[in-house]
C-alpha cells in the first residue's frame, strides 16, 4: 500500500495523469507488485480502458476500436489524445467531459445520512435489475445485469443502490472501480461511475449520498483519491461535486462514434430544441439513420423520412391517427359513448347545461369531478366535488379553459396510464399526484418550490409544481398551513390530479397489469380506431381487473415510461422495416430479471 501523498505531489488542481513508464517504474522501485499492462475493465454498459497501463497511443486506439455492438467503452486517462485520435480519426473523438478528483486524506464525511433511505451494496438480481431501470430512465447505456450480480462481492467493481426505506423502492446508483485491484495503480486510485437518480425520487440528496457512501468506502481502504467524469457544461453536477471537495484535473478521454455519442461528436443539432416528448422519438428515429426534419419545435413537429416514406408527427400524433379518431379522443363525451357501447367500463358522465339536472346527477353520484369536454394536461380539471356551489365554480374553471364542461361521476383508486401503439399495449404505469415529504425543518411552501425545481430538471422543464388554489385546498384539508413545517417523514399530497405537468410522478406496472385491464386497452384503442393512444384507467389495483376508463388521449407522452420500449415501438409502427432484431432481443433479455438468486 502507498503512503498518503503530500501537497506537492498532489500537484493542487493541475495533476496531470502519470505515463505507463511512471506507473512502471513507481512500482519497480517499490517492490510491491507488477503493473497489469492494458488494463480494461468490463462494466456490463463498457469497458474502461486504463490508457495510463497502455505503451502506446497505438494500443489505446485498437483497444477502443474492439467495442461491441451496443456498448460504450471509455478510454480515459490518455496523456496524448491528438496522437490516439490520428490512428482512427474517422472512428473516434475526443470526449468533451471534465474529470473531476476527491483527494480522500482531505475529505470530511457528512455529520449525517439523510433520512428516508439507505445507501447499500448491491444483493439480488432484482438490485441488478433495478440498477439497469434506472439507466435506462436517465437515458444512459443498459447494462448486462448477470454482470452486476456476479460482481456484487468483488475488489474491483463496488455497486451501490439507494433503497427508499419506506416503499423498498431503488431510487439511485453508482458504480466505483477500485484501480489497485484493476491494475496494481501504485498511485491507489479509484474512479466513480454511472450515478443515476431516479427523477421521481422523492426525497432531496440522493446523489450527493452516493457519491460520499463510496468515498468513504474507498477512504477506508487506504486509496488516496477518486476520480470522475463529467460533461462540461453539467453545471448542476459540477456544483454537488465542488461542494463536496472534487478539484478539476488535466486528463483526456477518447470514445468511439457510435450511436451513443452521437451528440457528443456531432455537436448541437435543430433537434436539442424540441420538447422531452419529440426528443426521445427524433432520438430514436436518428439512432436507425432515419432522416429529421424539425418542421416547428416549439409545438412539436417535425418530419421523418426514410427512403420514399414521410410520415410528419407532432409529438407522438402521426398522419396515422385520422381525423375521427382525433375528434372521438378530443370530446371526452364521445370517447365515453364509444366504449360504453363496446361494453367497456367508464364513469357516468353529462355535459354541464346549468340547469337542476347539474345537481341532479352531483346528488345522484355524491362526488363527481368537472374537467373540460375538450382539454389536455389536467388543464381546469376539478376532483372531488360535493357541494352545488363547488360544482357551479368548477363548471364555470373548466368552460374557461374553452367549449363545453363535462361532469363525471367520481371513482376512487390509482389513477393508470395504458399506452398502447399500433394496437398492442407497450407501457403502464401508476400515475401519482405530486408530494412532498416533510424534514422538520422547511415550511411546506419551501418544500414544495424545492420539490418542483427537481421535478423540472429531470423532465427538461415539463413538469412543475405550482401553488395554485388546488394546492391550498389538499394543504388546508390536511389541516396546514403553507407556511407550516412538515413534521420529517410526513408525507403531504398537493394536488389532486396525478398529471405529469402538475408535478405528477410515473411509476411502471407493466410486468403486473391484469390480462383484463390489457384487454380493455386494445379493445378502446380498436374502438376509437387510433394506432398510438394513452389510455387514463382508475384501478384499484393494476393486478385487479376492475376498472374505469376514464380518457383517451390522442398525443400521450411517450417519455418518461423507461424501462418500457415506447419509443422504439413509435418508430417500428411508422417505419417497420428499421427494427433491430439483435437490440429488441438484448433489451429483452435485460428488462426481466432471472429467477434464481444463486
């Protein structure tokens, strides 16, 4: 083991990663142990090629151009990039990330955990399962799951999950390499890979808990520092990193142009300026070589072309959906009419006269709710209603959003989103109100602006948590105030409505939806005639084969379903002769955890 390096050889934020001939002949000199040469590193998404353990530029260049299909290897620690760069130039790039050291003999552990979940070592396939559902999620490369799990003990490779103590949830990741174990570093370096925090975790500090949990692992060891890779311009993650004592280094990373890196090396693209809901569908269609053309970003449209086939969507609306089909999704009222006739379950519903029959059907039903016969987004939508003056009030919020209101009759349970393209059902998920969790210190109205800034980061500003007269109505009814502490751990819904847009979080039932509720999504979809739909069910279970279908909607947001294939499934319906049989079955293979745990 090396001693703890001094200031001076720390060499402050300009260290500059050692030669193969420095590595070689430190240990040399020290008698320990040999270098291992050509050090790589499998990571299930990658490898890690160790280009301080290479002899030559030369030898970092094959060793890159060896990548498999689907994987994403990293070259870093390279001294002399440009020279890499010259054997393969039409192959490789030049990473534009920063790498970042935590010099582990200066850091400090926090004076607490944050509370609501745990950070620990990998255990279970399911762990393992979890981990790839999470890159997944933050758009990062799937990992090979067998992998995790076999590696779960080992010296080189440390998983770590953040588990919600309450739900057993996995909300976070992070992967650490130990580089004494990977090649006999004399320098007794680590490295930090893959953090990955669910978006809809809800508690603050997640990531931060990650990264400190293997700092200090690796502090306990006896390594004397690790590193990390960042994109220049993650100004968020730069700062978490800064605030914990990282310093910015001088080392280089090559990467292979494949279709991962694609943004990296082909610079800012027309397409970066379209929503999270066109991005991940361009994203795809681009990954098969099919052409984009963004005909309006700020709405949504853009056009794809493959061969002699265009096809323009706006979102996730094609030329596919027809006019009726549009018109049948649009009037709530006819959807209704529709698969009530094809003997599918929906509320009982009117379309406000303001006339006694409005507090006829309020006094038939006891609650009903009021939204607009034709909205989108949650827009004017009040639940819960039981008194005339609350139904005259949200009659008149729901004609402001325009046209007529239409008054449902109110059914309790889990409000569920069915996605079904080209007919068959492709994505479900639970869709919850936005909450807060209380930490005994910060007023409710504090809790909810923080809640809503990290709602807003991870889905690209679509989702956000206003304080508006329906989050005073679920604050007052819990019996608070908003400028009340949360008692720590209390949980305090702040909207009715589960939509996304409001601050509203999706949690994938796929794997557990009911044969019947799977059924009565397809039989809709073929109803209303529409090939791409979402489908608002109101479950008391997604594996009870009670339901109410409550909406159909024409445009469903196809993000934010990860690990589900919804994006893939879009383009294999407008352009079926792109599909990928290799990367379907590879997905597949890694979506359903194993069995056995032994």
């Amino acid at each position: 083991m090396s001693d703890r390096p001094g200031v001076l050889e720390q060499r402050l934020q300009r260290h500059l990663p050692p030669s193969y001939d420095h590595l070689k002949s430190k240990l040399e000199r020290s008698g320990e142990a040999k270098l291992i040469e050509n050090a790589v590193v499998d990571c299930g998404w990658g490898r890690l090629i160790m280009g301080q353990t290479f002899r030559s530029p030369r030898d970092i260049a094959e060793a890159l151009l060896d990548e498999d299909n689907g994987r994403r290897d990293i070259a870093l620690y390279v001294s002399e990039p440009h020279i890499v760069l010259s054997y393969a130039p039409q192959n490789l790039f030049l990473d534009p990330s920063d790498t970042y050291r935590l010099w582990l003999n200066t850091y400090r552990a926090a004076p607490a955990m944050p509370k609501g979940f745990i950070v620990r070592r990998v255990q279970s396939q399911s762990d393992a399962h979890a981990m790839n559902g999470l890159y997944i999620k933050r758009g990062m490369v799937p990992t090979d799951i067998n992998l995790i799990y076999q590696e779960r003990t080992a010296r080189t490779h440390v998983f770590l999950v953040a588990e919600d103590c309450a739900s057993g949830q996995i909300i976070g990741t992070v992967m650490g390499i130990n580089h004494q174990e990977a090649f006999n570093d004399p320098e007794a370096g680590s490295s930090l890979w893959c953090l990955a925090v669910d978006p809809q975790a809800r508690y603050p500090g997640v990531g931060e808990a990650l990264v400190r949990q293997l700092a200090e692992y690796f502090q306990t060891r006896g390594l004397n520092y690790m590193d990390l890779s960042v994109m220049h311009d993650n100004r968020n993650a730069k700062r978490l990193y800064e605030k914990l004592g990282f310093q910015k280094i001088q080392t280089f990373a090559v990467k292979n142009k494949n279709l991962f890196n694609a943004r990296l090396f082909l610079g800012p693209q027309p397409v970066e300026a379209l929503n999270p809901y066109a991005r991940i569908l361009v994203d795809e269609a681009l990954a098969r070589g099919i052409m984009v053309n963004v005909l309006d970003a700020e709405e949504g449209y853009f056009e794809l072309s493959s061969g002699i086939r265009k096809v323009v969507c706006r979102e996730s609306l094609t030329e596919l959906t027809s006019a009726i089909a549009m018109s049948r999704c649009q009037n709530k009222h006819v959807t209704h009419r529709l698969l009530q006739q094809a003997g599918l379950s929906t509320p009982a519903y009117r379309l406000a006269s303001h006339t006694e029959a409005d507090e006829e059907f309020l006094h038939q039903y006891g609650t009903i709710v009021v939204k607009p016969d034709n909205g989108e987004q949650g827009e004017g939508v009040t639940v819960g209603i039981r008194t005339p003056q609350d139904m005259r009030q949200a009659i008149e919020r729901a004609q402001n959003c325009g046209g007529k209101a239409l008054l449902e009759s109110f059914h309790a349970g889990q409000d569920l989103r069915v996605v079904v393209i080209g007919y068959e059902v492709v994505a479900a998920a639970i869709r919850r109100p936005a909450e807060v969790v209380g930490d005994g210190r910060h007023s409710i109205r504090k809790l909810i602006e923080k809640q809503s800034r990290r709602r807003s980061a991870a889905t690209g500003g679509e989702s956000k948590i206003l304080i508006d007269d329906e989050t005073l109505t679920c604050v007052e009814e819990a019996g608070f105030g908003l400028d009340t502490v949360l008692p720590a751990g209390r949980v305090l819904p702040v909207k009715k409505a589960a939509n996304l847009h409001k601050g509203g979080t999706i949690h994938d039932v796929t794997d557990e939806l009911h044969p019947a509720l799977r059924e009565a999504a397809i039989t809709a979809a073929t109803t209303l005639g529409i090939p791409v739909v979402g489908l608002d069910f109101m479950v008391p279970s997604p594996r009870d084969d009670q339901y109410v279908i409550i909406e159909a909607n024409e445009r469903p947001g196809l993000a934010n379903h990860e690990p589900q294939p919804t994006a893939r499934k879009f383009i294999d319906l407008l352009f079926p002769y792109t599909v990928n049989a290799m990367w379907e079955a590879r997905q597949e293979s890694n979506r359903k955890p194993e069995t056995s745990e032994q």
